[in-house]
C-alpha cells in the first residue's frame, strides 16, 4: 500500500531526515518530492522553511482477529467438540499439484560490475590530466596521490588517494562527477579525438555500484512482491547504467528511464507471465 506523509524543515535535507526518522525507514526505502524549497529571507525576514511529500510503502493492514468464544458461567465445565479428521484418499483422474506445473526457480543475485583490467600509460593526454588536477587540488588546498591508468576501452581511469577525500566525493560523489566532467571539458579542448576520462577516489565508485546493486534487486523483489512498478529517486547517467546492469535478465523485471536529467528516474516494471502467474513456489 502507498502512503504519503508531508514534512516541514529548516532545510531540505533537515525535513528528509525528519521524516526518515518518524517513519523508520532508511533513505532509499522513500521517494522523496520537494514541495517548497526553504527561502533563508533578509535578516531572517520572508523566510520560510522547506516542505517536502515523501512516498514509501507501507504493508496491508490485517484484517481483525476472530473473537474467542464466550467463557462458560463459573461452575460450569467447558466442552469442545472435535469432529474426526476425514482419511484423504488420493485422486486417480489428477496426479499431484506438483506434476501439473514444476516450481519456477527463483532468480539469482547479479554480480556487481567488474572493473576493467589496467595498465600504466604515461603518454601525452594523461600527462595533461595529472597537471590540471594538480594544478586544480592547489586551488582547493588540498594535496593527495594521482594515478592515470589505460583500460582495454581505451579510457584514462584516474585514482586519487590521499587524506580528506570527503571533500573531493562529495554527497553521493556529485563534487567527483563534477571534477570528472571538468577535467573532460579541460583535456579534450583542441584535441581532434575525445579523450575519456573516469576518475576515482579511495574506491568510491566500487562502494556506490556495491549499493546501487544491492538497491536494484532488494527493489526488484520489492515489485514483484507487490506486482507492481516501482520508480527509483533520480540518478545520473552512470548510476542508471549500474541498476540497468544489475538488473539484466532478471526473471519478471524490466527496467527503463524516464525524465529529463538531473531529474531522470530508472523504473523497475513488474511484468508477469502469459498466463498471469508469478514466479516462486507452488502453495
């Protein structure tokens, strides 16, 4: 069952975690829509704080129990009567429940994305990419370990390591994606190939496709549990892509993108059999 619940906050993320906090859920068991966004006002005036829909499921509610029978008056004895049990006998004209159709297996975790072998490259564009970081990490006062590396694709695969990398990653590695964007717009000006670049930081994109996967099939089970859709928070590119992977061939699954960026959502469609069944164990 769908259920909404409202809630106002100082800020934006202040009002998320209220809601987190009153529902018991963890971030990614919501979706979250801004209504109002806070407005700070001059010297605290016209301010008004952020307000904020969030959408989460919540299970069926359970029919009543049956009352129990009335007790007997006091002094009297209480009598239950059981009925024998009737001996089942077998139908000849039908085999068991299990012959007419065989139990489907249930669907096997994915593996996460597997990195692309590497190796050392020390050529003209990667020279140029280790300059402008470092020259970009002076500007931000910081200092940390730049390794350029080729993938099999033909793509610079750049590791940084060092203290305070916090600040480089950012929430949920926008400052990274940034920084990469960056450091792409910087390279590739005058050159007449594009030069690709994916940068790293402590082994932070191995960390969020580990969660990105696990979110993808904890959601998957989740529609097929209920039969129905269900849309993802919006994600940037490479984040789709890692859903849309990890959820490949996944039985009674479907997964495609709607929006526009920065607010594009990945959708994991529920989608039955012909003839209506699900997938799991026979009753």
């Amino acid at each position: 069952m769908t259920k909404y619940l409202e809630v106002s906050g100082k800020t934006e993320q202040a009002a998320i975690d209220a809601a987190l906090a009153q529902l018991g859920l963890d971030r990614d068991d919501v979706s979250v829509e801004i209504l109002d966004r806070a407005k700070t006002g001059f010297l605290g005036i016209g301010s008004s704080p952020a307000r904020i829909r969030v959408t989460y499921e919540a299970p069926d509610e359970t029919p009543e129990p049956a009352p129990s029978p009335a007790e007997p008056p006091a002094g009297e004895e209480k009598t239950v009567y059981q009925a024998p049990k009737a001996e089942r006998t077998p139908r000849a004209d039908k085999p068991p429940k299990a012959a007419d159709k065989p139990p489907k297996a249930k669907p096997q975790p994915k593996p996460v994305l597997e990195p692309e072998p590497t190796q050392p490259v020390d050529d003209d564009a990667s020279q140029a990419i280790v300059a402008f970081l470092t020259g970009l990490f002076q500007h931000m006062e910081m200092t940390c370990q730049i390794t350029v590396e080729l993938s099999q694709r033909g793509a610079y695969e750049v590791r940084l390591e060092g203290e305070e990398l916090g600040r480089i990653i950012g929430r949920r590695g926008d400052t990274l994606d940034a920084i990469q964007q960056l450091t792409g717009y910087a390279i590739n000006r005058g050159r007449k190939e594009r030069v690709r670049v994916h940068l790293d930081a402590e082994g932070y994109r191995a960390r969020r496709e580990e969660s990105l996967a696990n979110l993808a099939r904890r959601t998957a089970e989740k529609a097929i549990r209920l039969q129905r859709s269900i849309t993802l928070e919006p994600m940037n590119a490479y984040e789709r892509h890692v859903v849309h992977t990890a959820l490949q061939g996944y039985p009674h699954i479907s997964t495609h993108s709607v929006g526009t960026d920065p607010n594009r959502r990945t959708v994991v469609c529920y989608e039955a059999d012909e003839d209506g069944s699900d997938w799991g164990e026979e009753e």
